[in-house]
C-alpha cells in the first residue's frame, strides 16, 4: 500500500516538472520573437532615421533651379530696364517726317517771312519805280523767303532722319531697331531730300522764276 502511494506521487511530481518545462519553453520562444521583433523594429527606425535626411535634401535641391530661375528673370528684367527702349528714336523718326511734310507744305514761319518781305518790298519802292524792281521786290524776294524757311525744314528733317537711322550703330549691340521706326525715319529722309532740293530749285529761279518783264 505504501509503495503504490510513492508511486503515483512519483508520478504526479514528473507531470508537474514537464508541464514546468513546456511552460518555460514557450515563455522563452515568446520572449525570443519579441525581441527579435524589437530589433527589427529598431533596425527599420534607424534605416528610416538615416534616410530622412536625404529626403528632406531634395526639396533643397529641387528648391534651387527654381530660385535660380527666379534670379535669372530678375536679371533679365533689370538688364531690358537699364537697356534703351527706342522711344526716343521713335519719336526723332515722326519729327523727321513732321518736318519733311512742313518743308513741302509750308509753314507759318515761311509765311510771315513771305509777307514781310513783300511788304518791304513795297515801301522801297515807289509809283515811279519800273516793272522788273516792282516785281522783284514785291514778289520776288517774298517768294525767295519762302523757299528759305521750306530748305531750312527740310534740311532739319534730313538731319534728323539720318540721326535717327545710324543711331543702333552707336547703341547696344545686338539690339534691333524697330522697323516701324526704320520706316518712318527713311520716309523723313525722303521728304528732306525732296524738300530741300525744292527749295535750292525755287530760291534760285529754276523753279517757277519771275517772269520776264521786258
């Protein structure tokens, strides 16, 4: 009776140290995967921590063409400013062609002188005076006048068109003039000449002379 009762304690105590075992066994696995998970877990921290900064560096480098961009339309809009803008010769063009047409035309300026000098013309002669001084100083010199201030316009006109055509010679180079101011400068040139060789023309009586008195 009593060695059967040893027995099943034997028994009972050997049970109870292998469920001991199988629960320490699997306490250590679980302990094994967990931290084996930590360190993977810190192993992927680490790589994401090393990564980040190269991450945050390509915003930078993708920030730079565009704040070089940005200078370079800076630059580019300061150099148009400082550079000329043609209005000047623009405008010397359209005087060019102004003063042409008034050479052709007339101007009030011709026409005063014109009157003075017929009227001077009058007060140096008189009643007793013959037809060819009555002629030359009423009309003659009046018309001379006349053609004086149409030569003095035209010849301005021409200078000034000429003035305004060689200027991008003498500006920044590689700059085109516009062809609109070309235009209108060589159309005041064309007048001037056209103007001035009128009035040599009329000044010296090749051109609509006196008529002959005798």
């Amino acid at each position: 009776m009593g060695t059967k009762t040893v027995d099943e304690t034997g028994v009972k105590t050997d049970e109870r140290k292998t469920d001991e075992r199988k629960t320490d066994e699997a306490t250590e696995a679980a302990a094994s995967t967990e931290a084996a998970e930590a360190t993977e877990a810190s192993e992927a921290a680490e790589e994401a921590g090393t990564d980040a900064p190269d991450d945050a560096d390509t915003p930078d480098d993708t920030d730079t063409p565009e704040d070089a961009d940005v200078t370079g339309k800076t630059d580019g809009t300061d150099g148009t400013e400082a550079g000329p803008t043609g209005v000047g010769q623009g405008a010397g063009a359209v005087v060019s062609a102004g003063l042409g047409i008034v050479s052709l035309t007339g101007s009030w300026v011709g026409t005063v002188a014109s009157a003075r000098e017929s009227l001077m013309g009058q007060l140096q002669t008189s009643s007793s005076s013959d037809v060819g001084t009555l002629i030359e100083k009423g009309y003659g010199n009046a018309w001379q006048a006349t053609a004086v201030w149409g030569g003095i316009f035209a010849l301005v006109a021409l200078i000034v068109g000429v003035v305004v055509l060689a200027r991008p010679a003498f500006g920044a180079p590689g700059r085109p003039q516009a062809p609109w101011i070309k235009s209108v400068a060589w159309a005041g040139v064309a007048l001037g000449v056209i103007g001035l060789l009128l009035a040599v023309l009329k000044y010296t009586d090749v051109l609509l002379g006196l008529p002959a008195t005798g």
